[in-house]
C-alpha cells in the first residue's frame, strides 16, 4: 500500500495488490519547502499517522482536526476550509521531520475549482468525494511519497 503525490503534475496515485487509484490534487502555491511557517508542501517519505472524520458527512468542516457540525458550501472558494475527511502525514526523514507539526494533511476543501492547480497553503487538497474515496482505502502506516 503506497502513496505518490506528483507536485509537477497535481496528482495523487494511490496502490496496492488490487487496486490503482488516481486523483487530481492542489499542492502549496508557495511551493515546496520543510520550514515552520513557510506555507510551503514538504517533500519526501511520509507515512500516515492519523485519520480523522470517519462517518462525517460530505463537506463537515474540521478545526483544530474536529468536526464543527457546519456544512461547507462546496464550490464557494472564499476561505482555504479543510472539510470531510483527514489523512494527517508525519515526515520520515531529516528534511520533513517538522511534517507533522505544521499540520501537513491530506484533506477534502470548499475550493474544489482549485484542485489539479498549486493553491494550497501546505497540504494536499483534494475533492471531497476523492478524499472520501481514498480514506476507505487506506490506513495509518500507509507510506506517502511527495516529489516534484
């Protein structure tokens, strides 16, 4: 089981044994980097160490990684909104070691016309229906590879 984020091409791909999934997504608009506060996607080996939202309906919008019982607007692409589900990422290597600390997720967002483009402000943004999608494929563990 594996993950492959390609910045250069916006996309997910997601496989295993018997199945090759593979999604649009939105990387940071800053670019990539590993420093606090830069807003930047780190690159490298990851894994999975956390998933939350499980069972939360289409768009719920999280804070501070709990759900907030408010629906987003799906489509309204105002505010950068973490919504439906989250697949928290932790660094495995010296130059991503603060992954997990800048709260770097995979994660569904309000702004799906955003999506295949780099708009993000760190994380990996996908679509809702995507992100529910891939959720019920994966598991913490699940190694993540972000490259250029």
């Amino acid at each position: 089981m594996r993950i492959e984020i390609s910045v250069g091409e916006q996309k997910l791909v997601f496989t295993n044994r018997k199945t090759s999934l593979e999604y649009p997504v939105s990387t940071s608009k800053y670019g990539e980097g590993y420093t606090e506060g830069s807003m930047k996607t780190p690159l490298g080996m990851h894994e999975i160490c956390e998933m939350i939202g499980d069972g939360q309906p289409y768009g719920m919008i999280f804070k501070d990684r709990d759900p907030t019982g408010i629906v987003a607007d799906i489509g309204d692409g105002k505010k950068d909104i973490i919504t439906t589900r989250i697949i928290r990422l932790k660094g495995l290597q010296k130059r991503n070691s603060t992954t997990f600390d800048r709260y770097i997720y995979i994660h569904g967002t309000n702004d799906e016309s955003s999506i295949g483009t780099k708009a993000s402000i760190g994380c990996i943004r996908m679509k809702n229906k995507d992100i529910i999608e891939l959720f019920s494929h994966v598991r913490t563990g699940c190694k993540v590879y972000i490259h250029k």
